[in-house]
C-alpha cells in the first residue's frame, strides 16, 4: 500500500457503529476523529498529557499486578 492511500476511519461513533469517512491523507482517523490533530503544542499542554499518560500507564500496571497476583504467580 502506498503513503497516499486513504482508508476508512473505523472510529467508534455515539451510535456504537464505525465511522465510514475517509482518513486524512497519512493518518488512520478522519478530520472529525482527530486525524487533523497535531497534538499538545504548549508547555501546559505537553505536560498535562505527560500527566494523563503516566496516570493511565499506573493504573495498567496496578491491573496487570492484580491478575498476576490473583493467578498465584
């Protein structure tokens, strides 16, 4: 497949169902599902998503420690 190929988003919609747009051209979304995003670009903004990340990689890491500990590793 080339680098200009577009394919359809499959984000998940309010309906439950898949979007059906196109994808921004090089992206795997479409405009409306964050396809056009370029991401935090401000101090705050970077550090408010390193944030958001290190508390999601915590809660992962508590969940897979749960279902080890519970397999009696």
């Amino acid at each position: 497949m080339g680098k200009n190929v577009r394919i359809i988003c499959g984000a998940k919609t309010r309906k439950g169902e898949t979007c059906k747009a196109l994808a921004v051209v090089g992206k795997k979304r479409c405009k409306h599902h964050g396809g056009l995003s370029t991401g935090p670009r401000t101090p705050e903004g970077k550090a408010a998503i390193a944030y958001a990340q290190r508390a999601r990689w915590q809660v992962y890491r508590e969940k897979v420690s749960r279902r080890e500990n519970s397999k009696g590793f």
